[in-house]
C-alpha cells in the first residue's frame, strides 16, 4: 500500500508549536513561527502583551525565517527551490484572517542570511553568498521598498555581531583562509580584520555599549571562551572556570554593562540557565524550572529575555530581572506531562523521556531521535503530546550515541553505528516487554532520520519483539548515504566512522539487506524534496519490502509527501504527516 500525502487535507493540533526566534535590534521584539495548523509568523513584545499572529496566505515551512523589525513587523527570508525570498509581512487594516505581504527582492541559488539592525534606518541585513563564493550584504529599511546593496565581500560570510552602540560595525565570521572575523563598517561598506593579536578568534556575543566582547578560539581540539576590550590590542582573558562547565554550553547573551554574562549548560535531558561575573570569574545558576533554553536571547537594561520550552508548555518568552523569572502565558490546550527516568541498556542504565504508563498502558512506542549526534531533551514535542493524548505511552530514550551524557557515551557508536546504540533499544524493548502483563500488545517503534533506520535495524534484528513500526526518512546504509548525500553528511559519516561494517551476527546494517527480517507492520514516511537523505532511500526499501510475501493486513505502507523536507514535523504547513502517523501507532494491537 502507498500513497502521497497531499497538504489539502488538515489536521488539528490543539496546542501550538514554536520554532525559528529571533529578536529585533533594539531587543523590544521576537519574532517566531508558530502552528496553530499551519505555520505563521508570530510577534512577541517583551514588555508583557500576548503573542500576535501575521497569518500568511500560503502558510510557511521551517525553512522561513523571520526577523523582527523594531517597529514590531516581519521580514520574512524564505528558502525554496527557486531561491530566497525576502517579503516583508505587517498587520493587514482590512484582512483579519491575512496580513499584508510585500516581496522585496529574489536571490537566486547560494546562501541568505538576515542579521537584525542596529541602527536607524537599518531594519536589517541581509548577506546574500552566491555560487561564487562572493557575500553581498544589503540594508532593508524595513518599509516595502526594495533592498540597497552596499558592500561585497570576495568570500563567504555568516554571524552578524553589533560591535558598536551606533550600530555601524558589524563583526562577521569568515569562511576559508585568512583572519577567522571580519567587521563591516556600514557607513563605508569597508571590510577590515578585527583588532586583535588572535587572527583564528571568532566573536560570539557583545556588549556594545560597554565595548566588551565574548569570543571563542580553537585550541587542542576544543573551543575556550574568551573575554576582551573592544579596543584593546592586548591578549584576550579565558577565565578558567568560565572554561570548566560540566555540559555543553551556548553563550546566550551579555548584559548591557559586559560584566554579567547568560550561559546555557545542557546536562543529560535538560537546560540550566547559568548568570556569570566575568570579573570575578564565578557564576550562579537562575531557578528556571526544568527544560530547555532555545539558542535566543537578548540582555536590556529592562532585564534578560530568553526563549524556553517544556513537555507541558510550548517554548515562549522567559524574562529574567535580577533573581526574578516571568514566564509566558499559558499554552493554548491541555498537554500531557513527561518524566524522566531510568531503563536497563546493554551495558548499563540509560534515560529516557516517559509519557504516560509504559507498564500498564495498553499499547507503548519506543521513539528513536536522529543524529545521530543528538538527544531527546525535556521539551515540548509535539508528537509525544499527540500520542499521550491518544492513550500511546510514549518511552523516549537517550541510548549510547547520544548527546549530553560525557564523552564516552555519545563516542560508543564511532565507526559501530546499529551498535551499541541497537544493543540498548532492544535491551529496553526486552524490559518493556517484561514489565508488562502477558497478552497485551509488545512495544511499538517510531524514529525519524538515523532514528528511523536505527528502528528499522531494531525491526530485523528482533522482529518478534516488536507488534509495529513508523518510520519518517529512513536511509538504507552509510555508504549508500555517502554515495548520494549532501556534503555535511557526508562529512558527518566520516567524523563518525558511519561507513564501517560491523561484524557479528547480523552482519552490515544494510537495510535492503536486511528486509526481509522485518516482517511486522510498516509505515514510512518520506519527503520528496528531502536535502538531507535522499528520498530514493525510501523508494528503493518500499519496492525491496513489497517484493516479499506478507501476512494479511500486515504489507508495508508508503506515503510520500510532495514539497516534504527532512523534519516533516515542521517542513511541511499543516499537521497530515502528525496525524498519519499517530493514526496508525494507535491503531497497533489493542486499539
């Protein structure tokens, strides 16, 4: 059975999904895309109001970003086939249900990245890299008028930080040899070094005002915050215990003053907000409440404003003044609560995330995250809430392979990928089974990218184990990935050893190999503009799976979901895929 799934038809999610912030230039404004159905540009004002919405009349995908304007409109960059697409969107005074939608300018193929402006008449920037390698870089007003360019770079630029409180100069990271930032003097268009005895250090955050600036450089194969004058020529401080947190850790933000500094900490399945003196060199973590700080924020003199998402609250505005935490309004519709908690692996105990009863609830799915450098972390997923509503518990682990738990865990699968990481999903397969009473349905799967091939090995490896699986764009194997994958995969398989064969009883993790081990209901799911795994991928293990005989009622199903990208959750405008895939994980054994 296949199909395509085709986005005239509509689903429902009662509660709303968050992705894409960014924050206005003068920081009064954040700028997101919001599902209420489909996706829309939706504008916060950090002094309090709820949310508005600028309803597009094509809705958009994960692939538009949008960026505040300090008048509280959108400019909006789209990417698709044809180029990017910069429209900006204001708040129609005749359409409700529309807003006023005007396009400024078309790049065609390369790169476009907006940085928001800091300056008067500066709504923002936009580098545009082409081809060639060469950055233009163009002011937008922030009015319906077309785009002014004035300057080129001779080599692809990114970032975007404002060194100076006119916003004039702007300090941007370059690509290939030479100094690693550069700076942007927009009253000129001259590009020159930034001052400094490092020619390798990158600038990642600002305090214009003050003239201080957090940087980072590569030193014996890891990067160490520095902190340094503006203006100063002399050697940049890396305070040591700045450079010592236990967790991965995302600079968020400098307070107007550069003294105090907001740091992300990510440990396991969670964020710890993290406020530190760089003068005294020691740091206190803020009462944020458990969850995950999104990579957006802005520090005012009205206080530090964050981005912050949880199992039972969508991400939203978070503002912080002194050792006070304001947190938005309640999310729109019930959500169901999540915990973490421990499973027997392989070699040990591994976490999960856990919705609902996986012991006493009639039907249990194991979800599998990409990566596969990645991790499940505590905050609000869409599909989770979906499927706990529906009476699906849901177990979330974060098996070997994943990200936040040390070295040695997120290192085990290097050149074993279907491993370590497999050894662990069936020895929690085998524990879920176990704690649950005999007669009712065994556990189901669902992954998505490396999930999804990481549950279909799972499938062959022990298809009596599992009653059902879904799966959204699978690959076949590493080397078939690295014969026709984009280059950041391809290099990604190489950093990973995603390539090599494992020699034990199931032999390579070949999937079309593999097939016809699987003998239990199917679903995959693929985009067919998918830039990440090719959806021939999943073409070619359909047409593989349907060549072998199958019990009645149990033949794979394919849906192919025309305009689809990777993260079907997102790249596409409305929630079919959500629904399909719930649909046929609560319609599994027990239903």
């Amino acid at each position: 059975m296949s199909g395509h799934v085709t986005t005239a038809e509509k689903g429902h999610l009662p509660d709303v999904t968050r992705i894409n912030f960014r924050f206005s230039g003068n920081g009064r404004y954040v700028a997101c895309l919001a599902r209420r159905g489909h996706l829309v540009p939706e504008v916060w004002d950090v002094a309090g109001a709820r949310p508005r919405t600028l309803p597009t009349r094509a809705g958009e995908t994960s692939a538009s970003v949008p960026t505040p304007t300090d008048g509280g409109d959108v400019l909006l960059c789209r990417a698709g086939a044809d180029g990017h697409r910069l429209t900006l969107v204001t708040a129609s005074s005749h359409d409700d249900a529309h807003a006023e939608e005007h396009e400024l300018a078309v790049f065609r193929g390369g790169v476009v990245r907006v940085v928001a402006g800091a300056a008067p008449g500066i709504a923002a920037l936009a580098l545009a890299t082409g081809a060639d390698g060469r950055t233009s870089v163009w002011r937008l007003s922030g009015r319906p008028e077309r785009p002014e360019r004035i300057a080129t770079a001779p080599y692809p630029v990114r970032g975007g930080i404002w060194l100076d409180a006119a916003g004039h100069r702007l300090a941007l990271t370059r690509a290939g040899a030479g100094p690693a930032t550069v700076v942007l003097d927009t009253s000129n268009g001259l590009l020159t070094p930034l001052a400094g005895p490092a020619g390798d250090e990158y600038v990642l955050l600002a305090a214009p005002g003050a003239g201080v600036l957090l940087t980072a450089v590569r030193r014996e194969g890891a990067y160490r915050l520095g902190v340094r004058d503006r203006d100063d020529d002399g050697p940049t401080r890396h305070p040591e215990r700045l450079n010592a947190f236990d967790g991965e850790v995302t600079p968020l933000a400098l307070n107007p003053s550069g003294r105090r500094l907001a740091l992300a900490v990510n440990r396991r399945t969670r964020s710890h907000l993290v406020l530190y003196d760089l003068i005294e060199d020691t740091g206190a973590e803020a009462g944020l409440p458990a969850g995950v700080i999104h990579p957006a924020a802005r520090w005012s003199t009205g206080g530090l404003h964050l981005v912050h998402s949880a199992p039972g609250r969508p991400a939203g505005l978070v503002g912080i003044a002194g050792c006070s935490v304001s947190r938005p309004p309640a999310a729109d519709g019930e959500t169901s609560p999540a915990r973490v908690r421990s499973y027997p692996g392989a070699a040990g105990p591994i976490e999960a995330i856990v919705y609902g009863d996986p012991a006493a609830g009639r039907r249990v799915v194991v979800a599998l995250h990409g990566g596969p450098e990645a991790a499940w972390r505590f905050a609000h997923e869409p599909l989770f809430q979906r499927l706990s509503r529906a009476g699906v518990a849901v177990v979330a682990p974060n098996q070997r392979g994943s990200t936040g738990y040390g070295a040695a865990h997120r290192d085990a699968i290097r050149d074993a990928w279907g491993g370590p990481d497999l050894a662990d999903v069936l020895a929690l397969g085998h524990a879920l089974a176990a704690a649950r009473d005999p007669g009712e349905p065994r556990p189901m799967l669902y992954g998505a990218s490396y999930g999804a091939y990481l549950a279909l090995l799972a499938c062959a490896a022990r298809s009596d184990l599992w009653s059902r699986a879904a799966v959204v764009a699978p690959f076949l194997s590493g080397r078939e990935l690295y014969a026709d994958g984009p280059p950041s995969v391809r290099a990604l398989l190489d950093r990973l050893g995603g390539r090599t064969d494992l020699d034990d009883e199931l032999g390579p993790r070949d999937l079309l190999r593999l097939a016809d081990r699987m003998r239990l209901p199917l679903l995959i799911v693929h985009g067919d503009a998918d830039p990440i795994i090719p959806v021939e991928h999943s073409r070619r293990l359909y047409a593989r799976l349907r060549a072998a005989q199958w019990p009645e009622g149990a033949a794979p199903t394919y849906l192919e979901v025309p305009g689809g990208g990777h993260d079907l959750q997102h790249d596409v405008r409305d929630t079919t895929v959500l629904d399909r895939v719930v649909d046929f994980l609560r319609a599994g054994p027990g239903a």
